[in-house]
C-alpha cells in the first residue's frame, strides 16, 4: 500500500507536468503566457489570468506617462528659470531713465523714458544693444540693414569682378558707402549716451559716413544710370560738384549738433538738411533725368513696340523709381517727428519717427545698388563709350579723398566742442 501509494501522487504529478509542457494544452490567446505560471490547472484559471492582463499593462503605461510628464514638467520649470539664470550670469545693466533725469542734451522731444544713464563703463553700452531702451530700434534697424547689404555684396561678388574690372568699381564705392553708413550709424545709436563729448563724437562719425554714402551715390548714378544727352551738359562738373556738397553737407550736420546749445531747432534743421537736400537733389539727378525721359518717351509714343525702351523694357526703371519713393519717405519722418508727436510718450520704444526713417533708408539703399547692379550688366556698351578709360580710377581715388576730408572736418569739429566743454566744465 505504501509503494501503491506513493506511486499515485507520482502518476499525477507526471500527468500535470506533461500538461504544462504541451502547449497545445494551453490557449492560443493572450494570457497563454501565463499558462506556465498558472501551471494550465483548469479553464477558469486560464480565464482568470486572462482577465487580470489589462490592468497590469494599463498600470505599466500609467507608469510610462508619469514619468514623461514629469520629465516635462521639469523641462518646462527649466526653460522658465532661463531668463533668471542669463540675469545672474551676465553683468548687472542698470535701469533707463526718464527725460528729466538726464541732461537736456540728450532729451529727444515727445519722447518721455527709455534713457540710459550716462557715465557708464563701455560694456554696458555694448551689452545695451540687448536692452530695451529707447535707441534699441534704431540700433537695429541699421545692424540688419548693414547684414543685408553684406549678404547683397558677397553675392555679387560671386558673378562681378570687382578687382580686375574697372567698370565695376563704382558699384564697388556704392556697396563701402552703403555698409559705412549703415555701420556708423549703428555705433553712434549704440554709443553715444555714454557722455556729452561721446556723443558729439559718434554722431559727427555718423555724418562722416552719410557724406560719403552721398558720394558713393553720385558715382554709380552718374556711370551707369546717366542718359547720354544729361552726360553731355553735366560732364566736366557733376563729380567735382558732388564732391564739394558732400563736404558740404559733413559740415553743416556736424555744425548744427555743435551749436546744440545756442541755436534753435529749427535753425539746426535747416543748417543739417539744406546741404543735405542739396546734395542728393545734385547726386539724384541722372535718374530723375532719366525716369522723366522714360516715362515721357513711354507715354508720347503711338507705337505698341516702343515702350521697349521706357519702362517696360528697362528693368532697372522700376527699381531707381523705388528708391526715389523711399528716399523721399525717409526723408519726411527725418523732418517730421511723427507720430510721436501725436502721441507723446507713448513711442519711447517702438513707432518713432527717427525709426521709420532708418527704415526707409534701408529699403532705399537696396533699391538703389539692385538698379545700379542691373544698370551695370545691361549698360555696359553705353557706360563704356560715355566715360573714358581711367575715369573709375579717378572716382575710387576721390572717394578715398572724399572720405579723408570728411574725417578731417568731423575732427576739427569735434575739437571745438571739447573746447566748449572744458570752458564750460571750468566756469561751473
């Protein structure tokens, strides 16, 4: 009885063990998996351990999710500290001021707060180009504008030979004035409220360089966009011309913002925008002879073919009549404090008129060097029969002459105002 006995229990475990190795014995469903853990011991348990799958699965994803939230979550508290981290990492900038906090000197009118502190290290005016205060739109306005005509003249420099080709030069002049200008600018916007002598100083700079933009003007007008019949009347004096009111017009902004304290506005005004008017009516004026002349041949001619030679067939046309409209714009807000004026304090960071002007400008200047570019690929038989072999030599060689006048006025300028400083410093 005993073996008899013991060997019962063994029959049955042989039997429940060959059960769990036949996998024909266990379901073809998803909790056979779990047939060997339930060692397959009747239907209701393989239906029990079925039933029980989903909500181990649910609670691993429930698992998952909580944890990519929270790794979110932390992303976020991460990305809102940002700001306060780049503040503790970079160097304390002081706060702007209002117009009655700082010396008259630097008060714009209508324009009520945004004002940096004088007196500050350099740094602080550099790291101010990524502050909010009242130049900040003018500052940038400029650097984007001066990347913009970088960009135009490195692809230029890809199809023109600006070394070897000497009919490419004046485009060459007017691409340096173009980047001087928009670069000066820039840095006297950016730097000249670190004291009254600095910003006499960046601003004359900013003169310098808008004179020599008005050269760099009046050459590629008077090469490429010149008519033959305007050429012959102006020839022997347009450069000679453009060159004197350039100097001219140096002098005369420089001027106007050294006599700051003793004239007024309006006085100042006319003495800075006269010359300036002046010599962009002198600079301009092949290509309002030129625009006349197309539009005057375009609507005169019965024949369906000959608008060919005026607008429609002149696709640098469209581009000198653009930058005209543009300049003419900017030079409204520049006389014009609008709308500022309308609404006072309200424009101490954005919708200024200084702000629309530089604008303007930029649209201008790109307008301009796209009509010179065109001008000088379809051009070429008329500029070359028209000015002689060497004339772009000479005109590069005055440039730079242009340029060191313009320099030499700003210094000696500059000079008198230290002058008037120091005595005023000392009477005080």
């Amino acid at each position: 009885m005993t073996v008899g006995g013991a060997q019962g229990p063994r029959q049955s475990d042989d039997h429940h063990i060959l059960k769990v190795k036949e996998p024909a014995d266990c379901p073809a469903s998803p909790g056979a998996v779990w047939c060997s853990q339930i060692n397959c011991q009747s239907p209701e348990a393989v239906q029990s351990a079925t039933t029980t799958v989903p909500p181990v699965k649910l609670s691993l994803m429930a698992t998952i999710a909580m944890e990519r939230i929270g790794r979110l979550f932390i992303n976020l508290q991460q990305v809102r500290a940002l700001p306060q981290m780049l503040t503790e990492a970079a160097p304390s900038m002081p706060g702007t001021l209002r117009d009655t906090e700082v010396p008259g000197f630097f008060r714009e009118r209508y324009i009520h707060a945004g004002y940096r502190p004088l007196h500050q290290g350099w740094r602080y005016y550099f790291l101010s180009l990524f502050q909010r205060h009242n130049e900040t739109i003018n500052v940038w306005t400029h650097l984007l504008g001066s990347l913009l005509v970088l960009v135009k003249f490195l692809q230029l420099a890809e199809t023109v030979d600006f070394i070897d080709d000497a009919h490419a030069w004046p485009l060459l002049i007017l691409l340096l004035s173009s980047l001087v200008y928009m670069a000066c600018s820039t840095v006297a916007h950016l730097l000249a409220a670190k004291s009254e002598f600095y910003h006499y100083c960046f601003f004359f700079l900013d003169y310098v360089g808008v004179a020599q933009y008005q050269y760099g003007s009046a050459v590629a007008h008077f090469y490429y966009a010149v008519e033959p019949n305007y050429h012959q009347w102006v020839s022997p004096v347009f450069m000679p011309t453009a060159t004197f009111l350039c100097c001219l017009s140096c002098l005369g902004c420089c001027y106007g913002k050294y006599r700051n304290y003793s004239l007024r506005v309006w006085v100042r005004k006319v003495g800075q925008v006269i010359p300036s008017a002046m010599a962009y009516a002198w600079d301009t004026s092949p290509v309002f002879h030129r625009l006349l002349q197309s539009f005057w041949t375009t609507s005169h001619s019965d024949d369906i073919a000959a608008p060919a030679s005026g607008i429609i067939g002149d696709p640098a046309i469209s581009f000198h009549g653009s930058q005209v409209a543009f300049f003419l714009s900017s030079a409204f807000f520049f006389t014009n404090p609008l709308p500022e004026r309308l609404f006072p304090g309200h424009c101490d960071f954005l919708g200024q008129g200084h702000q629309l002007f530089h604008v303007f400008l930029v649209i201008c200047t790109l307008c301009q060097i796209q009509a010179s570019h065109l001008d000088y690929l379809g051009r070429r038989p008329l500029y070359t029969q028209l000015h002689g072999e060497g004339a772009s030599t000479v005109y590069l060689v005055q440039y730079g002459a242009t340029l060191v006048a313009c320099v030499c006025i700003a210094v000696f300028i500059a000079r008198k105002a230290k002058r008037l400083l120091n005595c005023r410093d000392k009477s005080k």
